[in-house]
C-alpha cells in the first residue's frame, strides 16, 4: 500500500459562518481504449472510479460517526498532521447532481466544512489554504494490471 495526498480547491467560503464548500475528490467518468480515464486525472496522476470515490467518502462519513475515544484521527485536521480540532464537517456526501456554485458533477465527493480554528481561518481568508485534501492509502496497479 502506498501512502498519497490528493488536494481539491476550496470553491467557496461563507465568511459569515466559517464555512468552506468544495469538491474533495473528483471522480473519473470517461475512460479510453486502455482503460485509462480521459476526464479527470488527479494532481499525483492517480484517479479514481465513481465506485471508488463512492467508497472512501462513506468510509470517511462511518469514520466520524464513531466516538471520538476510538475515532483517533477521523475528522478535520491540518496539513495531514492526523490530529483532528481544526473544524467540523457539516456535509459529505456524493453529488447526485450538478452542484454548478462548487462546479461539482453526479458521483463527485462534496463537503461542507466549519472552520473551527481561528488560525486555520486566518490562513483560508489570507490564500495560505486553498483547498481540500484526502489522504489515504491505495494499492497502486501497473501499467497492464486492471484497475479495481
């Protein structure tokens, strides 16, 4: 398994309520010949299929659902430090339409996220965030290997 970090931009902030709205990860719908997607390709030349992005958001969603004595880094932390507090995910689901003001299309992993920590604010309002960002792990198929 190989450790990877995806980042989506923030395409929205509410600045009343703290809140940041985006695209977590896109999936990838059109496909050529090989098998390889045509649509979308992520920033470490990874993607994922609506039934893998399906997946890791409801893994994700059961994840906070459980007590915080056993969550252990589930929620929002920062810059991958795996030490949750920095807000509260208020939405995550997958768009089952057009979500047009985040620029999210059918089987995209969307979020609503309150931004709890004033210094994590800071830095969204100052551009010094921008975006949303998975980690996780997958296994990693060669070229000519199937993708599951």
């Amino acid at each position: 398994m190989e450790r990877m970090n995806v980042t989506m931009p923030i395409s929205k902030i509410d600045n009343e309520e703290r809140i940041v709205y985006g695209v977590v990860y896109k999936a990838s719908k059109a496909f050529d010949e090989n098998g390889k997607p045509t649509d979308f390709v992520d920033t470490d030349h990874n993607w994922a299929t609506e039934a893998e992005v399906k997946k890791a958001c409801h893994n994700f969603n059961r994840k906070l659902q459980k007590p915080k004595k056993v969550q252990k880094s589930a929620g929002v932390d920062k810059q991958h430090n795996g030490v949750s507090g920095y807000g509260t995910v208020l939405e995550s689901y997958i768009a089952k339409a057009p979500v047009e003001d985040i620029n999210a299309e059918p089987g995209d992993w969307v979020a609503a996220v309150e931004v709890t920590d004033e210094t994590t604010w800071n830095e969204i309002v100052k551009g010094d965030i921008t975006g949303f960002s998975i980690g996780g792990t997958a296994t990693i198929k060669q070229e000519g290997e199937e993708h599951a």
